[in-house]
C-alpha cells in the first residue's frame, strides 16, 4: 500500500513517518497561511461513532480488491474476518454466542491497515477550495470561509462526506462533531450535519497560544 502510494496523502494515522504532530503542523500552516492574508478559515471536526466495530466486512472486501489485493492474500484476510463470534460473561453466566458482520479486530496489527484502506475514499470528491486531514477515523476538514458562498461550499462538502458515511454504512457522532470559527471578522454561519446544528466555537487568541493548547488537549 505505501510502496504503491495507495493510501491517501490526507490520512495521517497508523502511517511510518506521519503522526497527530504532522496532522497538527499541515493545519497550523495553512491556517497560519490565511489568517496572515486575512482570511477567516472555518474548520469542522468530525468524528465516526463506533468507527472500528462498523465497518462492514463484505464492503470491505469489495475495497481491498478495488485497491488490487487479490488471489491467496484476499482469501487469507477474508478467512481472518470471517465467522468471527463474540459472547459476554458476567459473574459466571453466558450470553448466546453471537456471529460478528461487521468491524476490524482491534488490537490486531492488520486491522489498522483494514480501517486505512476503507476509508482510504472519503473526501476524494471536496472541492479543491476544501482540505481534508485524518487522523484513523478522526477527521477534519476546513476552508478559507469570507462570505456566504464559501460557506456553500463547506456546507457541500460537508454533505458529500455524509453521503459517504452513508453510502458505506459508516455514522457520524452528531454530538461530538463540533465547528471552529478563526480569524477576528468570521460570520460565525452555522453548519449542518444529519439534521443537526453543529456546535461551534471561535477562536480569538493569538494563535501560537491557540495551536499549542490544541495540541495538548
């Protein structure tokens, strides 16, 4: 997947030489960028509910043979997914053992990988205007927003990724998707996402000050 640069440059977890800190430092930069050229950038954050436990194998399999893994080595993988089962025990007493459809081992080194590859396609339709950075299944994306129109756009980028997550039997956690508003003169417009009103903050403070609290928060 990496020698064939198949992974999107947008994903920034589980990759050798990529990280939350290179996440971080693309999005000081091109913030950093706009705000010295008095742009006002909104940002949203998004966040898949259950990311690792929904991911539905038979889609996944169609992915990784659209991304050319075939022959022995899907068969392995499909065979390593496949007729998983789960139960619970408390004090003692057992549940039904129950036929697991969906979701990447976790605690696995593979599974990682798994996740990449199924979201490997989400945002490859944005408008160019809009970026797109991942860290696994925590994403964000963000754009210079000065006036209603581009605030259109964001607003239709931000559809086109809930149709994917729609699409691929994938959901957004509506309550911790949340909208940052940068730079002094921002309209503060609302965004939609699954019927909801996203929360949204401002930020009004130097923004080394802001960057650093973000990064250890």
């Amino acid at each position: 997947m990496e020698s064939h640069q198949l992974i999107s440059d947008t994903q920034h977890g589980f990759r050798r030489g990529r990280s939350c800190l290179t996440n971080l430092l693309v999005f000081l930069d091109e913030v950093s960028w706009n705000i010295d050229n008095n742009n006002c950038m909104d940002a949203i954050y998004l966040d898949f509910a259950k990311a690792f436990d929904k991911v539905p194998h038979q889609r996944l399999i169609h992915k990784l043979r659209s991304h050319g893994i075939s022959g022995s080595l899907l068969t392995w993988i499909s065979s390593w997914l496949y007729c998983r089962r789960q139960r619970v025990q408390i004090s003692g007493a057992k549940s039904e053992w129950i036929r697991i459809a969906s979701g990447v081992p976790q605690g696995s080194v593979l599974g990682p990988v798994l996740f990449l590859i199924y979201i490997n396609d989400l945002g490859i339709d944005v408008n160019e205007s809009t970026t797109i950075l991942k860290f696994a299944d925590d994403t964000k994306i963000y754009a210079a927003c000065n006036n209603e129109d581009d605030h259109r756009l964001i607003q239709s980028d931000l559809s086109k990724l809930e149709m994917w997550a729609k699409d691929w039997q994938m959901e957004f956690n509506v309550k911790k998707c949340k909208t940052m508003h940068l730079g002094l003169s921002n309209s503060r417009l609302q965004y939609w996402l699954g019927g909801n009103v996203l929360d949204s903050t401002s930020c009004e403070k130097d923004l080394g000050v802001w960057i650093s609290s973000d990064l250890i928060t």
